[in-house]
C-alpha cells in the first residue's frame, strides 16, 4: 500500500479533517466509497449532548449546557475482502460529514488503497491547524498588557 509511518496519532486525525472545507472531506469520502464497499454499522445522527462539568471539589457532576453532536460507524470492505470499522464523533452538526470522517478514518487505519489521499488531507489539516495556533498567538500578543509599567511614572493622587 503506502507508507504511512508518518501520519499523526489517530487521536488527531478528526481534528485535523475537521480543519478542513467540509467539502473537501465529503468529496474524498465519496471517491473511496466508490472504490469500497461502505456499509453503516450505525445509521450517522445529529443531535444535542449535554455538556458535564464534574465539580473539583466534591466530585458533583453538573451539565453546563448542550453542545451539538454528530456521529457516525461504517465498515468499510474492499474489493479483495479486507474489511474495518471506522467511526466519527464531532462537535457538529453535521452527520454526512461525521460519516465522511468515518469512511477515511477506516481507510487510513487500515491503509486501504486510497489512504494516500486521506493522508494527503490530514496534512493539509494539519497545515490549517497550525495556521489557526499562529493566528491566535499573534491575537494573545497583540491583547498582552505589561502591569509592570503602570506603576512607574512619579504622580501624586493626593493633589
């Protein structure tokens, strides 16, 4: 197949997909299903989950709001009969691009063919990701406020 040694931690891999256009991910996802067999293990939802906060100091788990939810699990089969799971949670929406997710996460893990392009995508997700962390560390130092110099000039408040 290929060499996928330097792919991320799969962990990352929703994170990184999620990155990306939807479209992108929808579109790939679309070509390996041509090219495999996918089949839904669990029908793709979206839907509300409650959000839990566990208190720290008694341990009382309280629900701080609702979140949207999108999930997915399909199996995909290729031509010669080798077959995996894969699966999709997101904090979306949106359950076709939870079962696009899901579709590249089986290929990738199992280094289907088409996994090249799946790992073509992550690295153009990671490249966003870092791109966004860039951003927001320039948006933290252009906000930094240095206390030190407040108290440096010699006025008298009492006059």
């Amino acid at each position: 197949m290929t060499n996928t040694s330097e792919a991320p931690d799969r962990a990352q891999w929703l994170r990184l997909w999620s990155a990306l256009p939807a479209a992108a991910v929808k579109a790939l996802a679309a070509d390996l299903a041509g090219q495999h067999r996918v089949e839904d293990l669990a029908l793709p939802q979206s839907g509300l989950g409650l959000l839990p906060l566990t208190d720290s100091a008694l341990g009382d788990t309280y629900f701080i709001g609702e979140i949207p939810l999108a999930q997915a699990h399909v199996r995909v089969t290729t031509t010669q009969g080798q077959s995996i799971e894969g699966a999709a949670i997101l904090v979306d929406d949106r359950a076709g691009v939870a079962r696009s997710m899901a579709i590249l996460d089986a290929v990738l893990a199992a280094r289907m063919p088409g996994c090249e392009a799946a790992l073509r995508l992550l690295t153009q997700g990671a490249t966003a990701v870092a791109e966004q962390g860039r951003q927001r560390r320039a948006l933290l130092a252009a906000t930094r406020v240095d206390f030190a110099l407040l108290g440096t000039n010699e006025e008298d408040d009492d006059e």
